[in-house]
C-alpha cells in the first residue's frame, strides 16, 4: 500500500495547495479593496481636510503589492487547476515555489511599509516633531490598521503554502532527513 499513501498525499497537499491560495486571495482583495476605497474627510482645527490611501507613498506600495499578488494568485490557480491531470516537468513546480517565495516577500515588504507608516501614523514621531493623525482620522486608521491585518493573514498563509509546496515536492524518503547542500 504504499504507492497508495502517496497518491493520498499528492491529493491532499495538492487540495492544501488550492485552498490556501483561495484563502489568500481572498485576504488579500480584501486588504486592497479596504485600503484603495479608504477615505474620511473631517475639520481639523476647522480645516476641511482628508485621508486617503494615495497621499502616501508606502500605502500605495501597500495596495500595489496586494493587488500583484492578487493577479499572481488568479493566473497561479488557473494554471495549476487547468494543468492538473498533466505530468508536469519538476522544473514548473520549482518555478512556481520561486513565485510563492517572491510574491510572499513583496506582500511583506508592503505590510512592513504600511505598518511602518501607521505607527507613525497613530503616535507620531516626538524625535522629529511629527503628531499622531488617528485622533483625527479615525475611520482612515481603522480601515487601514484591519487592511494591514488582512494582508498579514495572507502573507501567513502564503508562508503555509510554501512550506506544504516544498515538502510535497520532496522525495518520500526524504521528508523527514535533513538535506545535505555539500553534495
């Protein structure tokens, strides 16, 4: 039975796979949806003023790095739903694990911009002289922080993803021996 096993195996981790870039996409449309619709408009110290995603350079960085993500996810299942029933070469799973690592980093790298941002953001920065806006501009905050929370969820799953793609790819033998680089 164990060629049996390892079809069980290759079913789960391929369902595994389906369905932590459904979960993904799914975090991360939400994420871009919240911060590019995120505006508020309020009077401070009776100034008309406003908040949006595009005033500052890392929430757009934020919004961009979800949104490629997004379209990585969309062509990504297409392609693995479409190719599913073919023997592929281990060459385009080793390619597509690049593709998870590279755009598990981008999603990252936005949300550390963002969080950076909305720190900034909440508290200020006495060093420097610069106040805190969420006093002002609750709603853009709270929208952003649940963004911001949103795409960590993908980057999470994304590190998941990554972890059942490797270690479906190995070898039987191998998955519970370390791999030695020096030969």
């Amino acid at each position: 039975m164990p060629g049996n096993s390892a079809i069980i195996h290759k079913k789960l981790a391929f369902s595994a796979q389906i369905l932590l870039r459904i979960l993904s996409f799914v975090a991360s449309s939400l994420a871009a949806w919240l911060m590019i619709t995120d505006v508020d408009v309020e009077d401070v110290y009776g100034i008309q003023s406003d908040a949006r995603y595009n005033y500052i350079s890392a929430f757009r960085f934020f919004a961009l790095a979800n949104l490629i993500a997004i379209g990585f996810l969309v062509v990504s299942l297409l392609v693995i739903l479409f190719l599913r029933k073919k023997p592929l070469h281990p060459k385009f799973y080793f390619f597509l694990f690049l593709l998870d690592l590279i755009i598990g980093d981008i999603l990252l790298a936005g949300c550390a911009a963002a969080t950076a941002i909305g720190v900034v953001g909440k508290y200020g920065n006495s060093h420097v002289g610069w106040i805190g806006v969420c006093d002002h501009f609750a709603k853009f905050c709270i929208r952003a922080a649940l963004s911001i929370i949103l795409s960590l969820l993908s980057v999470i799953l994304f590190i998941i993803l990554i972890i059942v793609s490797w270690h479906s790819r190995l070898p039987s033998g191998t998955k519970n021996v370390a791999i030695d680089s020096s030969t």
